[in-house]
C-alpha cells in the first residue's frame, strides 16, 4: 500500500464495509484527478469491482471482458467498460483477480468513465510494478475508448 497518498474516507468506509477484516492491499490515485481505487487480491481471476459513490458493482473476468461481458454474459454496465477495456489492452502484464472499490469527484458521464480508465491504468501499473508516466495512463484511457467502448451500446 502505497502510504504517500490520502484516499477519502468514504474510500476506506466502503472498503471496510465489503471486505469486513481486510484492509486493502493497494491503494491508488489516478495521477492529476481525484480519482482512486483500493483493492485487494482474491486469490482468483475475477475483478470485482464496486463503487463508492453509487452503490453499483460489476464482476468480470480477463475473458469475459473481452466479449465486453460480465461474468454472467450480461454487458457490462457503462461506468466499468473503461474498467474492462484497460484489463483487455494491458493484457500482457500479469494481473490477478482483485476486489476492488473506486471513488471520484468527477461529474458522473464521460469524464468519470474516462477518469476509470486512468485509474485502473495506474492499478495494474502499480500491481505489475512496471513505472508509467502519467501521459501513457491517458493514452491507455484513449486507445480503451477508441479500440474498446466505441460502438458498444
């Protein structure tokens, strides 16, 4: 966990909610936004995700992210499918199954989903230990948004 950044508490509470017991192992700002993620490793290949904000949450896996579905063959909800995307295009560094809550200031729309993507970006960043500029974290959140979310209804 990465001790230099001050999540919000509504990050923390909501964590501590889900995953009574656990704190999180990784703890992650996306760089120039007010956007974070704390996580832990599950031990599997499902991404459980869930939002602080807006009591959503969305399960998938490597795989079934890349037929932008859930784990349940639904599609994915709109606010996870930069979440997704980014799992997809970064699909060469090694990223377990995590549980995940995310939080932001941004207006919810396509800023916030857009802002998800940087997030994640820098997750599996952070995860792989690989080091990123943040100019590669938004030509991720681009290349998702071109190559992934366009023309997925």
């Amino acid at each position: 966990m990465n001790p230099t950044i001050d999540p919000p508490i509504r990050l923390l509470a909501t964590f501590e909610q889900l995953f009574p017991d656990t704190s999180p192992q990784i703890l992650v700002q996306a760089p120039g936004r007010d956007m974070w993620a704390a996580a832990r490793f599950n031990g599997g290949v499902h991404y459980n995700i869930h939002t602080a904000d807006g009591d959503a949450h969305t399960t998938f896996t490597y795989q079934s992210a890349k037929r932008k579905q859930t784990i349940r063959c639904r599609p994915l909800p709109r606010w996870a499918r930069y979440i997704a995307g980014v799992s997809v295009m970064l699909d060469t560094l090694e990223m377990p199954g995590i549980d995940a809550v995310v939080c932001g200031d941004e207006p919810s729309g396509p800023r916030y989903d857009h802002a998800l993507g940087i997030l994640f970006a820098a997750l599996w960043y952070e995860v792989s230990a690989y080091p990123c500029d943040p100019k590669d974290l938004v030509e991720i959140a681009e290349r998702v948004r071109r190559e992934y979310v366009e023309g997925q209804s």
